[in-house]
C-alpha cells in the first residue's frame, strides 16, 4: 500500500509555532497524523501557502512527509479573513503542484478555507476529497462569547459547499459528526468519527510536579491552574480570570499561595484581546496571582502541565480541545466547559470536571473546592492519565487511513461500473 496523501492547509503552515496567531490544535493534528502514516508507509506531503521567507519551497520533515509552500498572495498581510480572496489563484497552484510527476491517491483539505480550494482541483483531476473542518461556523455562531463577532456567511456557504463536494468528512466527536448532520445537511453515510490524540510520549508525567515547578521558578506548596491557549473570547481566558478574581475574594486563605499561569499569544492578528486581558487583571486586583506567559514548544508545554495543579479549559465551544487531553496526558485533571469536543476529551468526574455555562462564580466554587481537595486532585489525576492513554495518534491516523481505503474503494467500484 504505497499511497501518497496531498494535504492542505492553507491559512496556517504546519511549521508555524502553535498557540500563536492563527496556529492551534489543526497544525498539531496534521502534523502528529502525517508522521504516524508515514510510519505506516504512506507518504505525505502537507501543502500550505507561503507566507513568509523563513523555509525552501520543500521542506523535508523526515519519514516520507514534506511541507511544500504555494506561492501565492503577498507575505505580509493576509489575515484569515482577507484569504478568501485568493482562494482561486490557490486552486491554481494547488493544481498545478499535483499536475506534475508525482501522483497522489487522495486530497485531505483542513479547514473550510483549504476545501474550498481543493474542491474544484479534486473534481478536475479525478482524486478523492476528504475534509475535516475543525471548527464550523455555525457552531461557533451559536455559542458566541459576550461581544464576539460572529462568523460571516461567506464562511458558512463555503463550509456547505464543501461538505456537499467532498468524498468523505472527518470529525472529530460524534457531537461534531451530529453538528454536520444537523447544521449543514451532510449525509451521515459520508461522515466518519476520528478522534484527535496527544503524543503519549512527550506528553508525560515525567519526573512529577517539584522538578517542573523549581524550572519555572514556582513553589513546591503552591496551587497552580493553568489556562493554555490563543488569546480569544472564544477560548474563555477572561472566565478563568474572572473565577479567580472571585476565589481570592471569597477564599482569601488561598490567595498567598495561588499561580494562575495563561500560556500563549494573540491569536490571528488581534494583539488586543491580550492587552484587555492585561487590563482586566490589573483592573481586578489580581496581578500578584496572574502570570502571562508567551507561547512555548511542545516539551516547554509539557512542563507547565506537569506544574499545574489544574488545567482550565473555558472554552465557548471546541471541536475537540487537545489541550485537554494533553494536560490529562501529564497526569493533570482538567477543569473544563461542558461543551463539543470537550465532553469526550474529559471524563467527568474521572480525569476533571465539567461546567455548564460560563459564570464566572461556578468557575469559582469549583475551583476552590478542587484546590482544598487534594486527595480528590489525586484520585482525578490517575483517572487523567487513564483516560488520555487511550487517544494516541497512531488509532488516529489508523482511522483516517481506513476512510482514504473506504472512499478509494467506492471510487474504484464506481468506475468499473462506468466501465
Ligand atoms: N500550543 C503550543 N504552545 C502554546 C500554546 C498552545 O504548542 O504555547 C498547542 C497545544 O499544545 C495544543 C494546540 O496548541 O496542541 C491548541 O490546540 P487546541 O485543540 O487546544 O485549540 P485550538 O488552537 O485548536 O483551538
């Protein structure tokens, strides 16, 4: 089986450090899944449009997977949004790179923005298209944070073109595969459940909480909670902030010894949501227990897990949330909003705690009660590192690998019947 994957992701390159602009979960995934089929054999070559002049046009990652740049649209200055402009010239050079000597078995577009410019390249050239959307428009627009604009239409249109043109769809939790059914009118035979993973062997217990807490220069008897992640409404930094606010307020016990670290930057170009929540700490009096930390590698990441004594994911919606499942992964409960993807990657009252909603004062009341319950933080720890042993990447990529097999052989039936 000597397949090879043309992989597209346009908005963001996998080479991009995650937890900054327009970097996230969707560049670790293609990242994570296309070295595990690469061990399987297949090989992969991860498309993405240039935007800058920091690599080669090819750049070899080893193990039969390349990032190969489109050279499309000025360097400077295409945001997310103004990249639907280019989708056509996009297509252009997507065909044209798939034209040449190499032959790939199937197109696999993330993200509406790819799989709207390969939609047209995958019919021309007759190659099977499978999309995974990562995150959808409408679910987000139903679940907005206080004053957050919303997705525009020329998102949700492209999003429906998409699912009525590919092959096959790929979501991550049968809640998405549900949101597909349901908001976008996709055929269920057409959309497959794969969930995302974490690298089970960096994202590790590893040496324990003293070791990690003396690098970043915290105390052994602190209590740390964690936020990790793009600065956005949508991610819900300002909840967490609140909450605190509120438990040094009605716990003042547990002030002296509170860390509350938000790690990662800006998230597309909006600098400003990390100012205002500058603003909002300094407002509410809780510098002396807020650190903003800028964005840090994978290894760096493990150690602020490892020194948490919960990780927070407030969220307004989440497709899946691998921050989750990473810090469960270091053996750190999680904390996190009962909503999408986050109700499989944590398992309530297991590996974390579920909230419903997004008040600030329930934050609170359960963050202060995990705190004072060390033994509980234990019991919830094990159950961490129980829950997340079972999402590595490779039963990811299997998955994946049996849908491109699937799409493959229908394709193949189809044409001997034409035949
Ligand atoms: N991340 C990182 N460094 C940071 C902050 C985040 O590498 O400083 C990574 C994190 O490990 C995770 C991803 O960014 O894999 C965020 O993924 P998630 O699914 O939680 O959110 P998304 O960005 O997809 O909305």
């Amino acid at each position: 089986m000597n397949r090879r994957v043309a992989t597209l992701m346009v908005h963001t390159s996998p080479l991009d450090q995650a937890g900054l602009g327009d970097a996230g979960g969707m560049n670790i995934y293609v990242c994570e899944s296309a070295q595990q089929m690469a061990a399987q054999g297949i090989k992969v070559d991860i498309f993405t449009r240039r935007a800058n002049n920091d690599h080669p046009d090819i750049v070899d990652l080893g193990n039969g997977v390349r990032v190969i740049h489109l050279n499309v649209g000025p360097l400077d200055g295409v945001t997310k949004e103004k990249l639907p402009a280019l989708i056509p010239d996009l297509s252009k050079a997507f065909k044209a790179a798939l034209s040449g000597e190499t032959t790939y078995d199937i197109i696999h577009s993330h993200y509406w923005i790819s799989g709207k410019v390969a939609m047209p390249v995958a019919e021309e050239l007759s190659i099977p298209l499978v999309h995974t959307m990562h995150t959808m428009a409408r679910v987000k627009n139903l679940n907005l944070a206080e004053g957050e604009n919303p997705e525009p239409m020329i998102r949700v249109q492209g999003e429906s073109q998409v699912v009525a043109a590919a092959d096959a769809l790929i979501a991550n939790t049968d809640a998405e595969a549900a949101s597909l059914v349901s908001l976008y009118e996709a055929c269920p035979d057409n959309v497959s459940v794969v969930s995302p993973g974490v690298n089970l062997s960096m994202f590790t217990a590893g040496t324990g909480k003293g070791p990690a807490r003396a690098s970043l220069g915290i105390t052994k008897d602190a209590n740390v909670v964690t936020f990790v992640g793009r600065i956005q409404p949508h991610k819900g930094p300002e909840v967490l902030i609140r909450a605190i606010a509120e438990l040094v307020s009605h716990s003042p016990m547990l002030r002296s010894k509170l860390v509350t670290l938000i790690v990662g930057g800006a998230s597309g170009g909006n600098g400003a949501e990390v100012e205002r929540m500058k603003e909002l700490v300094q407002w509410l009096g809780i510098n002396d227990v807020v650190r903003f930390e800028p964005p840090v590698d994978r290894e760096g990441l493990a150690n602020y897990y490892r020194a948490s004594d919960l990780v927070c994911v407030p969220s307004y919606s989440e497709s899946f949330g691998l921050v989750a499942l990473e810090a469960q992964a270091c053996g750190t409960p999680v904390v996190a909003s009962a909503v999408g993807g986050l109700r499989t990657a944590v398992a309530d009252g297991i590996s974390g705690v579920l909230v419903d909603g997004h008040d600030p004062r329930a934050w609170s009341s359960v963050l202060a009660r995990l705190l004072q319950e060390p033994q509980r933080r234990v019991l919830l720890s094990m159950g961490a590192l129980e829950h997340a042993s079972h999402f590595g990447w490779d039963a990811t990529s299997r998955g994946t690998l049996d849908i491109y097999d699937r799409v493959l052989s229908i394709r193949s039936a189809v044409k001997k019947n034409i035949g």
